[in-house]
C-alpha cells in the first residue's frame, strides 16, 4: 500500500503566482482608527481588495460548491499626502494626478468596480510565502474591463455603524472590532442597555410624554 504524506487538515492554499495580472476591484472596507504598536500610534486605515478572475478557487455558498475568482487585498492608511501609499497607488491606477478638489475629499467607494493591473510578488514570513501587491497600473487600452463576480461590497463605519456585511471575510471583521469607532459605539449601546436595565416598566414605556 502507498505510504502518502500530505499537507495538515486547514493548511492554507497556495498564494496566487506572482505576476502581473488583471484584477476587479470588488470591496472598500474601512477598518477604523487602529493602533500600530510598531509605530506606536493610531491612524485610519482601510482595505481594498480585488478579485483576480485569471485564478479561481472553489468554494461553498449555500451549500453548494461553486467556482469563483481568487482574491487578494491590501491596507492602506486612510491618506492622500503626497508621500501616502494609498495617493501613489491611486494616481497609478486612474493614469493622472488628483486635482485639488480630489485631494480635499475623494470618495473612495468610487474604486469599486474599477479594472486594474495588480504586480504581485512573494514574501516569506513564519515559514509561510505570502503574495503581496508591489504596485497597481491602469489597465492597458486594448483590455477589456471585467464584471466583479462576488459582487461590490462597501463598509463605511460612521454610515453603517456596527452591521458588517456579510461580503466582508471574517478575519477582517475581527480587526474592525478591534478599531476605535467600533469600541466607542459597543461601549454606548452597552451603557443605553444598563441605562434601561435599572428602569422600571412605567419609566420605559412612554406614558409620561406629553405628546
């Protein structure tokens, strides 16, 4: 009989080849103010990630198995300072500069959907190869732009307080809860609860209102 060796139940799948390809963006997640111990402070940060249509994985929703595009991300500082990673990409992405009314407030949500080249590269860390994003290119002229197969997801945490959407990857939605802003509004709901809590049923149910 074959003596086999196989990778641990749960292993992670191989990372997507490194390369340049085509990717859609499908999702703009903001992940609220988080604290860098490495840089010992707190900035905004949001993620942005792309379906990559020319590699596919399969997955089960509903209970069924279905063939749908690999996936990869990036975090960025939430910044358009001429120095942020977040500005460089951008401005490589769309082929021109932001304008001055841009950099006063570019809405971010307007990425979704949008085409682009992803150059990924490998890294190894823990043993572990990681594929990373080193640069974003607009997608070249003769290229035909493809459809997000996930559908678009966006999450604004001032906007859509503490209701995550269901597009958003668990690992994700555990470093929103992490954030400031999603603390704070917890922190609220719990003491608006403890607040009713210590009230009697005639103090709660309105009959005291003039009106």
């Amino acid at each position: 009989m074959p003596f086999l060796a196989k990778r641990p139940e749960g292993q992670d799948i191989d990372p997507i080849p490194a390369g340049t390809v085509q990717a859609v963006c499908y999702a703009v997640v903001d992940l609220g103010t988080q604290y860098s111990p490495y840089y010992q402070k707190s900035a905004r940060k949001v993620q942005i990630i792309w379906e990559v249509p020319e590699y596919r994985i399969e997955v089960e929703r509903g209970g069924q198995k279905v063939d749908m595009p690999r996936a990869i991300s990036k975090r960025y500082t939430l910044s358009l300072h001429k120095k942020a990673q977040l500005y460089s990409d951008l401005v490589a992405w769309r082929g021109v500069d932001f304008t001055e009314d841009e950099l006063n407030g570019f809405d971010i949500f307007s990425i979704l959907g949008v085409n682009c080249l992803l150059t990924i590269t490998h890294g190894e860390k823990d043993k572990k190869i990681y594929a990373n994003i080193a640069s974003v290119a607009k997608l070249m002229k003769d290229m035909d732009s493809l459809q997000s197969e996930n559908g678009l997801v966006r999450y604004y945490m001032p906007e859509d307080q503490q209701e995550i959407p269901d597009g958003v990857p668990d690992w994700l939605k555990d470093i929103i809860k992490k954030s400031e802003e999603f603390g704070m509004v917890a922190d609220a709901r719990e003491n608006m609860s403890s607040e009713y809590g210590a009230k009697s049923p005639s103090e709660m149910d309105g009959s005291d209102i003039p009106f």
